[in-house]
C-alpha cells in the first residue's frame, strides 16, 4: 500500500508534469531543429512564433466563446487551432519573402542569419505585445480535470492523490499525433523525401531537380504548424503570456542541441530529458522515500539534491556536458 | 555710508529672523521607472499636505511651503543620488520626502542626506534593512511605511491564531520576497511554529511543477505565497491547487487585488493574507479632503501626505525649519500624548503646536512611529470567504 502511495505521489508531481512539459518541449525543439536542418541557421525568432500563434488562437477561442462555439468537454481552443495555424502561416511566409529570402539569394552565412533571425524576434516580440497586450490571457475552458486528486482519492482509497488535467492529456495526445504526421510526411510523401534529400546534401538535391523554394516553403509552413500548436498547448495547460514564450526559447534550443540539430527523433528526446531533468533533480524525494523505506530509515531532511532555484541551470549542464563529450548531440545531429 | 549699509544689513536679517520665509521641501520619487504608476499621486498628496499648511499661514509666523520636485528612478541608485544632490545643494531643501523604492532611499539616505544633515521622511520604502537600530542615520531617517519586518510579525499572529504550526514558504526571488519570508520564518520559529521549506521562485514562468513538487513534498498546513498576484505567486497557487498539494494559502501584500479572487475564486476557500490598511477615520476624511483631484485611494498617497505633514508639523514643534533641530521632534508629534489630528486639521495642529500644546498626529495611516521612526503598521487581515476577499479584522 505505501509503495502505491509512493507510487502515485512521484507520478502527481513529477512523470506526469514532466511528460506534459516534455511534450510541449519536443514540439517546440522539433520546429527549431527543421529549421536548422534545412534552412541552415538557429531561428531566435521561434519561441515568438510559438507566442504569435497562440496569440491567434486566443483571440479565435474568444470570437468562437461569444458566438456560442463551444467543444463539449475540450477546450474551445482546439478548434481554433487550424485557423491560428493557418494564420502563423502566413506570417511566417512573409517574413521568408521579405527578410529570410534576400540573405538566402546572398548566400549569407549562418550567423548573419541568426541575427537576422533575432531581429525578426523583437519584431514579433513586438507585434504580440502590440495586438494583444503582455499580461496573462486565460482562454481555457471545458472540463479541467480527467480525473482530480479528490475523486482519484475517493476512487482508491489511497493517502495521496492523482490529478491529470485535460490539458495535460490533450498535449499528449495531440504531442504524439502531431510527431506520427511529421515522421509519416518526411519519410513516406515525395515532398518530405525532398526536403530530406535537400538537408542532407544541398547541391546533390539541386541536380537532381529539387526546387529549393518549394522545400524552404513547405519547411515553413511545417514549423508554423508545429510551433502553434506547441504554443497552444503550453498556452492551454498554464497560461498565456507574451514574456513566457521568449523565456521557453532556451529550455527549446537545449532541447533541440542536445538530442542533435537537424535530427527530428533527438529533438523529442531531448524534450523530455531536459524536463525530467529538470524536474526530478529539484524534486524534494522527502515524501517520496517516506512510504517507500521503512521507518527507521525514514529521512528528516528533504531529500532535495538542488534547490528550485537551479531549475534552469540543470539543462544549461547537461546542454554544457553533452556538446563536451558528445557535440552532435544524443542523436548524431549537425555539430553546431 | 558703510555704517548705513551694516546697519541695514543687519536689519534685513532681524527682519528675516523673525518673521516668515519660503521653506522648500524635496519631493523625490520615481516619476520614471517601475512605478511610475503610483509616483504621480503620491506627489499630489504631499503637495496637498504642503498646500494646507501654506494656506492655513500659521507655519512659523507665516511661512509658505514650496514644493521641489525630483525624479529617483526606483532603481538608479547613482541618478537618485544626484537628483537628492541637486535639491539639497542648489534649491536648498529642509527637508526630503521620500524616496519611494527602498534601494535608492538607502542609497539617498548614506550618500546625500546623512552628510548634509537633511530629513528624509520616506512613505514606501519598506526593507527591514532600512531599520537604522544604531543610530547610523543620525536620526535623520523616518517612513509612515511599515517595515517588512513587521509584516513577517503580523503575519505570524494571524496564522497562530488560525492554529497554524508548520507551513510552506515559497517567495519571490527579489529584495521583497526574500526579505518578507526571511522576516516570516524568523518571527515564525521564534513563536514556536516550524517552517518546512523557503523556497523561491521565479516570475514570469509559466511553469512550476518543479516548485510546487518540492513544496508539496516538504508539507504543511498551508502554503506560504510572498509573490505578485500578476506573476509567479498566481502560477505557483495554480499548480498547488490542480495537483492537490495544499488547499489553503496564506497571502501577503504583493498577492492580494481582485485579481487573485478573479483567478480562483473559492478555490481557495478559507486561505488568509494580510495587506496594508486601516479602519481609521483618517483614511475616509483624507478621502474626502482630496476629492476628485488625483486618486487618494491609489498605493502610499495617503503615506506621502503623512509624511509631509510630519515634517512641517515637526518644524512648527521644533520652532525652526532646520533639519538638525526638528528632526527630535518627529517621534514627538507623532505619537501620544497630545491631541488627535486626522486629515484636513494641520491648521489646527499648527496652532496648538505654537501655543505650546502637544498633538498626536493620525493622519491618513493612523501613524504610529517606533523604533528608529518607522511606521508601526495597520494591517488588514482579509480571509477568503465565499471566493471573495472578505475584512476578517484590522491589527
């Protein structure tokens, strides 16, 4: 029994947020590592991307609210998920027409595009903060909870309780088919070949008669829809602020350079070791250990190997261990 | 002819001595920065305060008081000081109201006032490490703002009384914040309860599952929240409630506005907090005394009135507007014995004061200075009730 309750106390405060949070993380990674793969720079902008889309989808979700829309027991948001993905298309097609496109025709090296890529940034940080304003949005509703910590309780009989929140699951949910589409799309469809071909070798993908425009349009259009549904979803399970998405580009780029730039597969798995890292190290195991050892060995500190505080420095040190002794990445990505 | 010259000088000043002059207060304030919001009507309330006494006429046989405006910048410490400089040197201030944010009134405070000798009268900076125990201020440093320090105090009265013997910390992770739970945990333990964890957290994340896991594992019968209802103290609660780790909260000033009952409602059902405010009449008639001219209800605008009252009134006790001499008499006219004064009556003040009598000035705050001369603090005890923030008591 107490093993149960130990159990369930790890999976309420830390597999269950970290796999939400390393969802939202590998999608997020993903559109910045297709970027890197084949655009060939680290996109700053992206983090501002996630916030444009979710702003979108915000605004969507409230028109659908005051005309009486509503998804069940779903948040609303879900269904204006295609029109804000439709919308961060557009915006992302504009920017590779007006800034992206003429460096690209200069051949411009990778780092001048990263400042390009950050100037587009304030723009977009800019432009959010214009349409929408920098507080806190909340455009959630529906049902909150799968199951709540009082009814898990009443359910089992168990001292600790469980609580799986809707968002939680719908990130999941969404996270995994959104990953299946990709992989399906790159490996199985011509034009995913393309784009493969064309990242893996630029000049070869030329000659054998592969438009470039087409690939770098349908790579953007592929992070627009990756980077607002990660932007929705973080937006949905916490909440909506501007601020907090440019502050989510360092989590996403330890993401994407750890499991390896340019690889898909590394960007997930770096998704979730950088948010169960970075929740099980600044875990206190007090209550944990408490219903797994025996008494006598009970602890009476709290078990916590770094305060909170260093939340973030621990992706910072696996990101640091991982370009020393591994600098492709867990995933043989480009080496940066 | 020089005798003439000598004789009329010396006129001039004998004039001069005794009947009235032009005082210039300093008004220091950060008219830019983080709380620009708020500085305006803290200007317009010692600017009233200033303005009443000028017109009542009876200041020191007459005198009108000027106000001299300057910008702190809340965060600069280097412009502040300059700006305290400019007042002091070049428009000759007697005195100082202010500053507002507690890093740059400590840095106006060592760097300026202290070597010119200047009062500084302050009616928000409110860091327990502006409490001078040891005189280093030269007793020129007074605030009609409680210290932090006493929050903590408070705070830990409220929860004994609720029953409450162990609870979770988590703070800020600024001077406010930690300040505030390092004051809580001592006042807290001393008074026999135990504090699981103090942890800190940043604003401006969206997510703290990380946080609430180690708050929630180290328990308590409540969690502590010293953050902003508009940042991370709203998150932290948040995620505290949808994974079932505390139900009730403690919430101190930075937390409560409509927004937290906005936010959750009776989700929180039975939490406390405690924030500045008082039952005085004072409040109601500094109200009414401002009328529709700026906003008296805003954050430290009736503290900014106080504060200059106490200067002038302290001048009128003192007999003189120099700073070394009625910097003794603040503490005096503050606090008993003596006879009340409320907002709008510093003409009366001002005469009982010439006639030799002694006042017990209210004001707007209900002040009460101790300690090296701060404000003792009324607080509003609120308990959530009904999901909305209902006045328990005021202590």
């Amino acid at each position: 029994m107490d093993l149960f309750n130990a159990l369930v106390a790890l999976s309420n405060f830390v597999i269950i947020p970290a796999i939400a949070y390393g969802s939202q993380l590998a999608l997020g990674a993903l559109g910045v590592t297709l970027i890197y793969g084949i655009l060939r720079f680290s996109n700053f902008a992206h983090g501002d991307t996630m916030a444009f889309g979710a702003m979108l989808a915000v605004l969507i979700t409230w028109l659908l609210q005051s005309m009486g829309v509503s998804f069940g027991p779903l948040p609303t948001a879900l269904l204006a998920l295609p029109f804000a993905i439709l919308g961060t298309m557009a915006l992302v097609l504009l920017t590779d027409r007006v800034v992206y496109r003429f460096y690209r025709e200069q051949k411009a090296k990778p780092v001048i595009l990263v400042i390009v890529s950050m100037g587009v940034m304030f723009i977009m940080n800019g432009l959010v903060r214009f349409i929408i304003g920098p507080n806190d949005q909340r455009f959630s509703d529906g049902e909150r909870f799968i199951i709540s910590v009082r009814e898990f309780k009443a359910l089992t009989g168990l001292k600790e309780g469980l609580a799986i929140k809707t968002t939680q699951g719908i990130t999941v949910v969404v996270a995994i088919i959104c990953v299946a589409l990709l992989f399906w799309f790159l490996n199985r469809t011509r034009t995913g070949k393309s784009m493969r071909a064309y990242s893996d070798n630029e000049d070869l993908a030329l000659l054998s008669g592969i438009n470039p425009e087409r690939v770098v349009m349908y790579t953007w259009l592929i992070v627009a829809a990756l980077a607002t549904t990660a932007g929705v979803l973080y937006g949905l399970d916490k909440s909506f602020k501007p601020f907090v998405y440019f502050q989510l580009l360092l989590p996403i780029f330890a993401s994407a350079i750890v499991g390896g730039l340019g690889s898909p597969l590394g960007a997930i798995a770096g998704g979730f070791v950088i948010a169960f890292s970075e929740v099980t190290i600044t875990y206190a195991w007090k209550k944990v250990l408490k219903y797994a050892m025996p008494e006598s060995l009970e602890p009476s500190s709290l078990v916590q190997l770094l305060s909170t505080d260093y939340k973030f420095a621990v992706s910072f040190v696996i990101l640091i261990v991982v370009l020393l002794f591994k600098p492709t990445g867990l995933f043989k990505g480009k080496s940066v | 002819m020089k005798k003439l010259l000598l004789a009329s000088a010396a006129g001039a000043l004998l004039a001069g001595a005794a009947s009235a002059e032009e005082i210039k207060l300093g008004v220091i304030l950060g008219f830019t920065g983080p709380i620009e919001s708020l500085t305006p009507s803290m200007a317009d309330g010692a600017e009233l305060a200033m303005k009443e006494v000028s017109d009542s006429g009876k200041l020191l046989g007459g005198s009108t008081v000027a106000s001299v405006r300057a910008d702190s910048t809340c965060v600069d410490a280097a412009a502040a000081s300059a700006a305290a400089e400019r007042l002091i040197t070049s428009e000759g201030v007697k005195g100082i109201m202010g500053a507002d944010c507690s890093g740059v009134t400590g840095a106006i405070l060592n760097n300026v006032a202290v070597a010119n000798g200047v009062v500084m009268v302050s009616p928000s900076a409110t860091s327990p490490g502006l409490s001078h125990a040891n005189n280093e201020d030269n007793g020129l440093f007074f605030r009609t703002a409680p210290s932090d320090a006493r929050q903590g105090v408070v705070m830990t009265e409220v929860l004994m009384e609720e029953g409450i013997k162990e609870v979770a910390v988590t703070y800020t992770n600024n001077d406010y914040g930690k300040g505030l739970a390092d004051s809580f945990q001592a006042a807290f333990e001393a008074a026999g309860g135990s504090v699981t964890i103090n942890a800190a957290h940043e604003d401006g994340k969206a997510d703290y599952s990380a946080e609430v896991g180690a708050l929630a594992s180290a328990g308590g019968d409540r969690l502590v929240v010293a953050g902003y209802v508009d940042q991370g103290g709203s998150g932290i609660v948040r995620a505290a409630i949808d994974s079932g780790a505390f139900d009730t909260f403690h919430f101190p000033d930075g937390m409560i506005s409509n927004k937290l009952q906005e936010n959750f409602g009776d989700e929180i059902e039975g939490s406390t907090g405690q924030h500045p405010g008082t039952d005085s009449p004072g409040a109601a008639k500094f109200s009414e005394l401002v009328g529709d001219s700026f906003d008296a209800t805003s954050p430290f605008t009736p503290e900014s009135y106080d504060a200059a009252a106490l200067i002038l009134l302290a001048m009128q006790a003192a007999g003189s507007s120099d700073p070394a001499a009625y910097k003794e008499k603040i503490m005096d006219v503050a606090n008993a014995p003596g006879e009340q004064i409320f907002p709008g009556e510093l003409g009366k003040a001002l005469d009982i004061l010439a006639g030799g009598g002694e006042i017990d000035y209210v004001g707007a705050t209900a002040v009460e200075l101790i300690g090296s001369g701060e404000s003792a603090g009324n607080y509003r005890q609120i308990v959530i009730d009904g999901g909305k923030i209902a006045t328990a008591k005021y202590r």
